[in-house]
C-alpha cells in the first residue's frame, strides 16, 4: 500500500476512509498481507481523527459578557451545566 498525506486530507475525509477499512477488515474479504497494511493505515488515520477532536476542543470557548459590558472567555469544559 502506497504511503499517503494526512496533511492534505480534511477530518470527515479521514473519518469515512477510517469507516470504509473498519467495514473492509469486519467483511473478512481482504487478504492477510493487505489487512496488515489497511490496519496500519486505520491507526494512523484514528490517530489523525483523535488530534484533530483535541485540537477542535482547545479552540472552543464560553464568552462571557459582564454586568459592565466586558468580556472574557473560559474553556467550555468548565461550564456547568445548570
């Protein structure tokens, strides 16, 4: 199997790349040789994925607007839910 750029590939591309091989290795259909290599690719797209949810995570944000009109930001993970 050919290496391939994860850096050119956008998150729903590699997630429905990720299912396809998830549904070609459940079918049974595929080679040994070819399995090894498919599996290796669903670890690095996983990996991929998995980043990319980090990093969408980090960016997502409360804003909070004061009584005085300022504002400010938190993490959204700190919001409690009411």
């Amino acid at each position: 199997m050919k290496e391939f750029d994860l850096s050119k590939i956008s998150f729903e591309d590699a997630l429905a790349q990720l299912e396809n091989i998830v549904r070609e290795l459940e079918g049974g259909k595929i080679k040994l040789d070819d399995a090894v290599a498919v599996y290796e690719k669903a670890v690095a797209l996983k990996k991929f994925c998995e980043n990319k949810l980090k990093a969408a995570q980090l960016k997502i944000e409360k804003i909070n607007v004061a009584a005085d009109g300022s504002i400010s930001t938190e993490p959204l993970d700190k919001i409690e839910e009411d």
